[in-house]
C-alpha cells in the first residue's frame, strides 16, 4: 500500500471474508436467490420505510463483532464496522 493512504480497517482478505449480501429483496434488505427483487412479506405488506441497506449477511465473522462490540465493551469494533459501513 501506498504510504500516502490512510490505513484501511481490515486487510483486502478479511474484508473479502466478510458475508457480504449480494442479493436482497430491494425493500428490506432480506437476502434472496436474485438481487433486486422484493420478497413476498414485502409484496404483501410494504414496509413504511423505502428501502432497507444492509451490505452483510448476519453470520460469521461479522455476528461475532457486532455481538462483542455490543455486550462485552470491545468499542474499537464500533469504528471498525462504521468504517466498513462508510466504504
């Protein structure tokens, strides 16, 4: 990496490990088998919001940092996944 370049929160593999959500109902971000389709609950009855975003699946690895971020104080997680959010 360049020396000029802030540091990213995690390396090009790690990140790449993360579950990233690749296709999801359009309305509420609920993962399906073709991206850009809306799911059934949402056809039945649509969400009050717009849209939902949601870049990752809730499993592992991404489950374990948010659960320790949220119920055992790791609060550098919380500037790690913001910083992922905001890429």
């Amino acid at each position: 990496a360049r020396s000029d370049q802030p540091p990213r929160p995690l390396c090009r593999a790690c990140a790449a490990d993360l579950p990233w959500s690749r296709q999801q109902c359009r309305r509420c971000a609920l993962p399906l088998p073709l991206d850009g389709q809306v799911c059934g609950e949402c056809l039945r009855r649509p969400p009050a919001y717009e849209q939902a975003i949601a870049p990752w699946r809730y499993a592992f690895p991404l489950d374990s940092l948010i659960n320790r971020f949220k119920h055992q104080a790791a609060w550098p997680l919380g500037r790690l996944l913001g910083e992922l959010l905001a890429e």
